[in-house]
C-alpha cells in the first residue's frame, strides 16, 4: 500500500507540473523520461492521462517510446509494433542520437516480446549504431538481448561475442545477467567445462542472487549434467533445486528434462507423466514441440511397424536441418544489410566532414581537388570492376567448355584453343590488377638490380606478397589447379606462385628472394619439375 501510495503521489505531481497542449505536453514527457528507469509504473499512469490525438509529430515520438518502455518495464504484454514505429519512422536513422537509439531499442524489445527473432536483432543493431554515448545502459542491453536471440537462431559463436562485449561493460547485477548468457554461448557451442566453471562460481554466491537468476544458473546446470556428462543423478539434484525454489510451479523445461531421463532409463510411464507435465503449464512453442515429439516417440515404441517409426524420425531430421539453416540465414542476411548500411553511413559522414573542413580554407581550390579526385577514384574503381566481371566472365565459359568437354569425352580436342584464349585473357586481366599493387611497383624495382644487391624480404613480407598475388590472381590460380588435377598431377602452393612470378617476367634473383630459395640453380630445378605437371600448352602460356 505504501509503495502504490508513493506512486500515485507522483502521479499527481507529475500532472501538476505538465502544461496544458502544444509545449507543455514536450515539457511533461521530458519530465517523465527522466523518470522512467526509477518508477515506470508511476509514468505509464501519467501517460494515460495524455490523450495521443492532441501531440505533434515530436511528442507523439517520445510519447511512443516511454509507452512502450514503461509497459515493457511493468510486464505489460507487447502485442504490436505500430505505436512504436510512429518513433523510429519520426527520428533520421542516420544521425546518431539518445532518443533515436531509444526508439529502435524499444522496437526490439516488442519484436522480443513477440518473439520474432529476426527483426529483433536488425532493431537492436540498429539502436546501437545510433547511440551518441556506448556507455549508455542501453547500449549494454543491445548486446544482452542481441545475444539472447542469437542463441535463438543457434548462432552460438555470435551470441559468446555479444555477451563477452555485455561483459566487459558492465557492473554489479548486469555483470551477473553477462556471465549467465555467456555460460548458455558455451552450452551451444558444446564446451560444457567452460560454461560449467562460470555457474558453479556465481551458485557460490546464490544468497545474492535474484530468484530468476537462480533458477537460470540451476537449470543451466542441470542441462549441462544431462545433456554432456550423462550424469543425471546430478542432473536430477539440480532440478530437484530448481523445484523446490518455485514450489512445484513454473518449471515445465525441467520436467521435459526429467521425462528425458526417465525415458533414457526405460520408465516410460514416468517419462510420459514429466512430458504432459511439461505440457500443461507453459505455452512455449520450442517445449511444446518437444515434449510433443517425445510424446509422439513413446507412442510409437508400442507399435509394431518399424517402418513407420523411422519415416518419422527422418522427417524430423530433415525439418530440424531446414529450420536451423533458414534461421541461420535469414540473421546473416540482416547482418550483411546491417554491415553495408553502417559503411554507407560512415564513409558519407566522414566525407561529409572532410568536404567541411576544406571548404573553410579554399572552397575553390578543394572542390576542384574533390570533383578531381573523385573522378580519377570513379575511373579506377570502374576499371577494377570491369576487370573482375570480365574474369567472373571468362570463368563462367571455362566451366561450361569443361561440362562440353565432360559430356563429348573427346579429351576436350575441340575446345581446347578458345579455352587456352580464355586462360591467356584470365592472366592479362590478373596482370592488369596485380599492376595496381604495391607490390608490383616493389618488385619491378627489385629486378632493375643486380641479383647480388637484391634485398632480402622478411617472413612477414614474403606473407603479404603471397596474400596480394593470390588476390590478384584467383582465376588463374583455379585455372592452374584444374588442369593439373585434369593431367593427374597436384600443385603445391611454392608451384602456384612460381608460375605466377614466371608469367610477371621476374627475374630468376627476384623469383629466388620471393620464395625464399636458396639459389638460383634451386628456382631452375622447380621451373624444370614444373614442366612435367601440366600440359606444354598450359606451361608455355606462363614460362
């Protein structure tokens, strides 16, 4: 009673401050923001009073995310996104700021709600990248709720990387919620040993703990018990816990794990009583999944007809393989758009800025550099793609001359010049991008020495040229690979780039520096060895 007593008086006092319509309802709002993490429910009282008709585009956005923040903070059910998208469609998602990060944040939270994990994760992304301040709590709770759903799509290497970020950034029962997340990332990535030392290490401190997060560390515990170590007496004790704690109530995954080991022991009867258990009191779709499946199986077991019990179970694999896939891919899509959006923005806000602080100085001189410059960079990157669709290109054609080949099993006598004209203009575009590299321009140096004077290259260097001339020249590198394994031969990583430094025109000193070999007469050995692994046609386009 006094607790209800105190909020209603700050019911009251927070009418009395508000103004009437127009401003005075910013002013009110403002005031209840601020409000809003210490007495939610006290603030989705007072905007009850506020009639949503009579707001502005501004207020009617703020309005939007204290509604949806206090009733999710007061377990008020979230059932759609269309209040809370008069906010997100209200702030410029482009241009970082606390409440614009708000509005996203409280998106996620109803698709949380609603448990659409997909566009959780896409909202939750978003509201970070518009955070003014990365200390802010809510940026924080952007990785716990972001990884919470990645263990939903069975992205366990995402969901470790979200709560180690939470970890590190938190404090106090934050850090708590950070640990028992990360001990779920090494449950599904199946390293029990991990995830088994972070629980027992916060179960030390259980009087501290919060009812829900006792109940999370104890079945987590227990899963691990059954699910890694077979040990289900143990397994047993830890939801034997989790059952007292609540009473008997409010623990239907546990059942599902005690009808599991009861199963396992060939109890069936008992089996069968946990999963209807399990059934009856929670509504989650995965649980009634299962315990149905298990259901399903038992019944099974007292038919005759093997056949039918496995053209259920292989049913079952095959949609279990469907949906991880589809989960998993439907995330990484949200990911790869989410990546490419952050870069736009980026790349525009600092040339944004660049062009700003130039103009300051020579508006003139600096937009003819710009215009310049862009043209020049335009140009180049036109070319780079010309080059590389004219490889995808000729690739396309290898391909379909090889399965012509294939099919005629002629040896490929008839297409072997258009395919070796093809090869020649793989490597010419190769060449044409390899021009463009450092490297180039480094080695060309190299071999307008004498051999004696050439410098010699660290292992680091000989690593970044490797990197840059496999970039440069991947088509051909396949190329080279499917002849010699069409002509029974294999090719060794030193053979790949001695052909690719011969095709450049390197000189033997240059080539022997690149591969790190011991002489001259060494690089004329492995040119000669080389002769002998693909066609004379093949070897004479490069030697």
């Amino acid at each position: 009673m006094k607790l209800r007593a105190i909020l209603y008086t700050l019911l009251l006092a927070t009418l009395c401050m508000g103004g009437g319509g127009g401003h005075g309802h910013m002013r009110q709002l403002e005031r209840l923001e601020a409000q809003l993490d210490t007495a939610p429910e006290a603030v989705r009282l007072a905007l009850d009073s506020i009639p949503l008709a009579s707001l502005g585009d501004e207020e009617r956005a703020l309005y939007a995310i204290l509604r949806t923040q206090a009733d999710y903070k007061c377990y008020v059910p979230l059932t759609t996104d269309t209040l809370i998208r008069h906010a997100t469609d209200y702030y410029n998602r482009n241009r970082k700021s606390y409440r614009a990060a708000m509005a996203w944040y409280s998106l996620g939270c109803v698709y949380t709600e609603l448990r659409r994990d997909a566009p959780a994760v896409e909202a939750y992304l978003q509201a970070q990248s518009l955070f003014p301040d990365t200390t802010a709590r809510y940026y924080g709770l952007c990785y716990q709720n972001l990884g919470r759903h990645y263990l939903n799509k069975d992205m366990s290497d995402e969901a470790l990387a979200a709560y180690t970020a939470y970890h590190n950034i938190t404090e106090g029962d934050a850090h708590l919620y950070a640990d028992i997340g990360l001990a779920q990332a090494y449950i599904h990535k199946k390293q029990p040993k991990q995830a088994r030392e972070i629980l027992e290490g916060l179960l030390l401190h259980r009087t501290e703990m919060d009812t829900l997060s006792l109940e999370t560390v104890l079945f987590d515990l227990g899963k691990i018990e059954y699910a890694f170590s077979k040990d289900y007496d143990k397994a047993n004790m830890y939801f034997d816990q989790l059952i007292a704690l609540y009473g008997g109530e409010e623990v239907d995954g546990t059942y599902w794990f005690k009808g599991n080991m009861a199963e396992s022991y060939g109890n069936n009867d008992t089996a069968k009583y946990y999963y209807e258990m399990a059934m009856q009191g929670d509504d989650e779709v995965y649980l009634q999944y299962n315990c149905a499946r298990n259901l399903l199986y038992l019944t099974l077991d007292s038919i005759v007809q093997p056949e039918l019990y496995s053209y259920v179970k292989r049913f079952e694999q095959m949609s279990d393989s469907i949906n991880r896939i589809e989960r998993r891919t439907e995330i990484d899509e949200i990911h790869t758009a989410h990546q490419m959006e952050l870069q736009q923005r980026e790349l525009s806000e600092r040339h944004r800025r660049s062009l700003y602080n130039m103009l300051l100085t020579l508006v003139c001189i600096v937009a003819v550099i710009v215009i310049v410059s862009l043209s020049i960079e335009q140009r180049r990157k036109q070319h780079y793609l010309r080059l590389q669709q004219e490889l995808q290109r000729n690739q396309a054609r290898i391909y379909k001359m090889y399965e012509s080949i294939e099919a005629k099993r002629d040896n490929g006598t008839l297409e072997r010049a258009p395919m070796l004209a093809l090869y020649r203009a793989n490597l010419t575009a190769s060449v044409t991008l390899w021009s463009k590299e450092e490297w180039a321009s480094r080695l060309r140096k190299l071999s307008e020495q004498r051999s004696k004077d050439i410098p010699p290259l660290t292992i680091l260097e000989r690593e970044q040229l490797a990197e840059a001339l496999e970039r440069c020249f991947v088509t051909v590198i396949t190329n080279l690979r499917d002849e010699a394994m069409r002509s029974g031969s294999k090719l060794s990583t030193e053979d790949i780039h001695l052909f690719l430094y011969l095709a450049l025109g390197y000189s033997t000193g240059v080539i022997r520096e690149c591969l790190a070999a011991s002489s001259d007469n060494v690089v004329n050995q492995r040119k000669k060895r080389l002769s002998s692994k693909l066609p004379a046609d093949i070897f004479s386009i490069f030697a």
